[in-house]
C-alpha cells in the first residue's frame, strides 16, 4: 500500500482495497490546528493551570502540530499571561479573539503572531444571540479583520455556525476579506460526511482562500465529517487531543491524523510515535479520561480477550488490528478472561518464561473460565502456583 509520506508509517496500517476509494483523491499536507487549549479547556468541567498549558503546548509542538491555539486572552488576566508565557517560547500559536477591538487588543498584548477571528453568522445566533443584522455583524468583520491586519496579524477567520448559515452570507463575507485561512466551525455538530464534503465543496467554487474545517461530536461525527473536509480539499484541520471540548468535544487530533493515513493520500508534520504519551498527559490534566473502547487512546483500543481473536493476533496482527499499536507509542494487550483460550494463556506465561503442558493450560483456563471475570498477571500466576 503506497502512503505519500517518507516515514513509513504506511507499514502500520493494514487496510483493505476499498478503504481509500469512493472519492477524487487529493495528495498534499494537511495543516494540523490544535485547539486542546481553547476549545479543550471550553470542556464542562476542565480548568488547566498554567504550568499544564505551558507542559502541552510544548509537547504539542514536539509532535510537530503547525499552529496551537493557545488561549482566549480576553477571558482574563491569567490567560492572558499564560498564553503570554506560551508566546514566548513559541512562535506558531494561535490567540481567539471575537471581533472586538478590545478582544483584538489582548491577542496583540499576548504577542501572538495569529489571530482567530469569529463571530456567528447563522440568523439563530445573529437574531437570538448576537442581537445584531446580517450588514451589522458584516461590518463588524470586516473591521476587525482591517484592524488585526493593520497591527500585523496574521488572520484566520471563523464565520461562528457556519454550517447553519447563509451560503450567499458567507460567500459575501469571504469575499470581503483579506485572511490567511478561513475556518469553518460545525458549531453545534450537526453535519455528515457526505454533507460535510458537499459543503466544502460548494464553498471551494467561490473562494480559491485556504480553508479549514472545525468539527463538534454532538452526533459522535467529528473525526469522519473532519476527514470528508479533507476529502473535499481543506487544507487544515482544527482539532483537540483526546477530543475534548464543548459538550460532546471536538474531533480528536489522533483520529484525524491517524485516518488521514489511513484513508486518504494526504499526510501531515506529526510525529505519531508522540501522540500516545500526549494524550495520557491531557488526560491527567484535563482529569477526562479517554472512555475505554475510544479510537486509539481508550484502553481497550488495542487490548484483546476472545480466543479467536488471540489466537489470530499471535499468529500476525494483522488479522485483528487496523494499525499497529507502536505507530502511536502505545502496547497491545492480551487480556485474560472468560472468553480467553489456550492460545492467551500459553503466550503470557511463556512470555514470563513458564512453560506449563496441554492438560495443565486446560486446567488453568477452566479456573478463570468459571471466574467469570477479567483477571490480572497477578491472579493468574496466583492460579498457576496453585495448580
Ligand atoms: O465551535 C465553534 O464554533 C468554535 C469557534 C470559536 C471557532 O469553537
Ligand atoms: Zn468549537
């Protein structure tokens, strides 16, 4: 299987020959954005101190993230020193902003090179939210993208809702503006694959502008409405580690990443071998633990316990793993249990160097088996000191 990236990482994935078809195949880099500190910490629940905001941007920049949105400096005094903090160690971070030249003004204060401009343009939040017309909030944009620009932002912009808005109202607005990147934000999750793809589409036939997509879980469809933006040609993702953020969360970094390998023909500057320890590091911090059977980062994502499936991963992992565990700096685990067979019990004694016969395995397996439970290395060399 060819993957158009030098480091090899194709040889972890182990697809099928319709995995990558159904779609126009783009091949280029995806820029990875980073939100785990803005949007992530917009979980209910989740406050980092600075120090673990200073400890995961810098670790997201090992693992070779393009842009880290490092805060909201307008939020308060604290944030705004940390992300100040952050500024001056980095110099591919991000700042939010709304389009408010006092909001503006802090992201300048914080130093940061990037300014992420938004203000909703769907007419629920206009009307209900915002209080403000189509023409006010148009004005509104367009000045503070005039002034950002004119204190040497660089600007991405972020049309708040956007997939309830006005298409004609978008177009007009991007056409207005002078910005790096505009981003697209599934605000309130509600889009598919297939309309996700089809709306980037429609919005690449009136703008040639770099454009991002930014996907909400409320349907549990980040990752896959992420990947149809990228099948339909957007050049950046924005993103969080484990996929925290407001209710649901956001499309987590590691999927993405992990099915632009493998479903598309496109690749991205991140070091896969770092987003393991990554996410335990969020995890910690954040005190939102992956649920267990999450893509790559739960505990049960590369553990087995069937017989069958044992047996066959003993044999070559291929037979029962999408991607090898290593890829990412993580360990598959064989886990015994009642739907365990021989085959399970033998490896893990054998791999602890006990070496037991036929009639023997049997009589440990039936133990457990009547166990009815999971059991740990421990209770099983307990089992096996007792036969
Ligand atoms: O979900 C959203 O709309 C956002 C914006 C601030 C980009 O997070
Ligand atoms: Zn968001």
């Amino acid at each position: 299987m060819y993957f158009y990236d030098s480091r090899g990482y194709g040889d972890f994935f182990n697809m099928g020959e319709y995995s990558r078809k159904g779609y126009e195949p783009v091949r280029k880099k995806i820029s990875i954005f980073d939100t785990t500190l803005r949007d992530g910490e917009q979980t209910p629940g989740v406050s980092f101190s600075m120090k673990e905001k200073y400890e995961i941007a810098m670790k997201l920049n090992d693992a070779g993230v393009n842009i880290i949105e490092a805060g909201f400096p307008a939020v308060s005094h604290d944030e705004l020193t940390t992300v100040k903090r952050i500024n001056y160690d980095l110099n591919n971070t991000c700042s939010l902003a709304r389009c408010n030249r006092n909001d503006i003004d802090k992201v300048i204060e914080s130093n940061s090179s990037i300014i992420h401009l938004f203000i909703a343009t769907s007419d629920i939040h206009m009307q209900y939210k915002l209080k403000m017309s189509g023409d006010q909030v148009f004005d509104r944009i367009t000045d503070s993208v005039e002034y950002a620009r004119s204190h040497g932002l660089r600007v991405i912009f972020s049309p708040e809702d956007a997939t309830r808005s006005n298409m004609d109202f978008m177009e007009k607005i991007i056409g207005a503006i002078d910005v790096d990147t505009v981003n697209f934000p599934d605000t309130i999750g509600i889009m598919n694959p297939m309309s996700m793809y089809y709306f980037i589409k429609r919005i690449k036939e009136f703008t040639n502008k770099k454009i991002s997509v930014h996907c909400h879980n409320d349907f549990g469809m980040a990752t896959a409405n992420t990947l149809a933006g990228i099948m339909a040609d957007a050049d950046e993702v924005q993103v969080t580690i484990n996929g925290i953020g407001e209710r649901a969360g956001n499309a987590s970094l590691e999927e993405v990443v992990s099915s632009i390998y493998g479903f598309s023909d496109s690749y991205t500057d991140i070091k896969m071998e770092k987003l393991y320890s990554i996410s335990r590091y969020v995890s910690e911090a954040s005190g939102i633990i992956p649920q267990k059977n999450k893509a790559i980062t739960g505990e049960n994502a590369f553990s087995h316990e069937a017989g069958i499936h044992v047996q066959g991963i003993i044999n070559n992992p291929k037979t029962y793993e999408a991607i090898n565990p290593e890829i990412f700096g993580a360990k598959r685990r064989i886990v015994i249990g009642k739907h365990s067979g021989r085959a399970a019990i033998k490896y893990i004694l054998e791999n602890k160097g006990i070496y037991k016969t036929e009639d023997e395995i049997n009589n440990i397996l039936k133990i457990i088996k009547n166990e009815n439970k999971t059991v740990d290395d421990e209770y099983l060399l307990q089992v096996v000191n007792n036969e």
